[in-house]
C-alpha cells in the first residue's frame, strides 16, 4: 500500500554505504520508521535531508509484514531555522523528539500529538519562556498518550487531597499528608502546581502559553514531571540533562 502524509522526523542514522532509516512522527499513521535508499550517495534524489524535527511530505510503501518501510519522496515543508540558531531552543526541541519516541507506541495514529508538535515547534521560534513551553508539553503529552498522573485525590485513602500534599512517582499521584508517614520517596507539591497542571490538561496551547508560573512552580514541575517520566520510562532522556 502507497501512503502520503505529512511527517517531523524523531531521529536518523546511516544504513550501510548510501542509505538511511528515519523514524517519522506522522501525521495519519503515528510513528513510522521509513527507510530512503540512496539519499547519501544523491542529494538530489529527495527534497530533504531529512534532519531532526524537520517537517517534510513523505511517500511511503507500507509493508504489512515489516515495521521497516521504503521511503520514495520526501519533501522538506518547514526547516524551523529561528529554532536551529539558538542552542537552547535546539536542546528543547530535540528533547520532545525524543519524549515522542519513548512514549508514543509504533503505527498508532495520533493527529492531537502531531498537531501539538508543531504548536510547540511554532512557539519554540519566538517564545521567551522554553521551560514552560517544555512543561506545557509534557503535562499534555502524559495526558495524550494515558499517563496523566492522578491528581483528584489520594491514592492511598482515596479522599480529595486539600492543603499541602506530596507527589509519588511510583504511584502514580497525590499522597495526601495523613497518608504520607514517614514515606522519603514523596516529592512535596503545592496547590499552585496541582492547579497549573489541571490548568494546562484542560485549556488549549494559546491559553497554556497565556499561564502565569512562577519560579518555586517551574521548580517543583521540573522536578516532578522528570521524576514520573523517568519512572514511567524506565530510562534518562539525554537530552534533559541540558534543560
């Protein structure tokens, strides 16, 4: 079957003398790994050199009994230059990259990540504030893709979690006080932060970009946000050692 799509490339690495496989986020097919035979020995073979978080028009045969496919046409769209000049930008972009790959499964379609992907691209060329931009999309990813971490009520006792509370990666929620005990592996969590994390799951990427954090916020997101990835995935991002 010849499937046509609109795709970000996650990442890319040679394949013997003239070739490369890339893997794709796409737009109607999920993720997909693609490879684009010759595109090392002619450039001008495809309209892309297929570089990370570059946006491109693909043509693929999918092959039913093989999660390889081949790549006939690529088409650069959007190369996000404005991101690629700034070195932190380039760092928070390909951090994405790779959240997208660890989470997201192979060949399941999902248009609402996609679409956030180039909301996130967009805004990375201009906004100040990339921190934020990189917790907006890990709130909404975890969400997306079924990880939302719990934040309606205790995990242990079950009952709706008021004043100060802490936060277990293991479980996979709130812990309230009366619960925590003696419990070192909690992570203190304020009100502000429960309520920027419901704030951002709910609203949209404008209304997400318009939300005030603070500094002890963006502390206690960044510090519990790579705490439950990381549980969750088992493994370090490396690009989340420079954020």
């Amino acid at each position: 079957m010849i499937a046509q799509t609109e795709a970000i490339v996650l990442k890319s690495f040679d394949f013997r003398e003239t070739s490369r496989i890339v893997t794709f986020f796409t737009q109607n097919y999920g993720k997909v790994k693609g490879i684009l035979k010759g595109i090392r020995k002619d450039s001008k073979k495809f309209g892309s050199s297929v570089d990370k978080f570059s946006l491109n028009d693909i043509v693929f045969y999918h092959h039913r009994n093989s999660d390889l496919h081949l790549v006939s046409q690529c088409d650069l769209k959007n190369y996000f230059f404005p991101i690629r000049q700034d070195l932190k930008r380039t760092l928070a972009a390909s951090y994405i990259l790779e959240l997208v790959d660890a989470i997201m499964p192979v060949e399941e379609p999902n248009e609402d990540v996609y679409r956030m992907m180039l909301e996130y691209f967009a805004s990375l060329e201009s906004e100040q504030d990339i921190s934020k931009l990189v917790h907006i999309f890990q709130i909404k990813i975890l969400l997306l893709s079924g990880f939302r971490p719990h934040l309606d009520s205790c995990m242990r006792c079950q009952k709706r979690v008021a004043g100060k509370a802490g936060f277990s990666a293991q479980l996979g929620g709130l812990v309230c006080k009366d619960c925590a005990g003696g419990d070192a592996d909690l992570m203190p969590i304020s009100q502000g932060t429960v309520a920027s994390i419901l704030h951002v799951e709910k609203s949209n990427w404008s209304a997400c970009l318009r939300l005030g954090i603070s500094a002890p916020i963006k502390k206690e997101l960044k510090h519990i946000l790579n705490n439950f990835l990381v549980f969750h995935l088992e493994r370090h991002l490396k690009a989340s050692r420079y954020l």
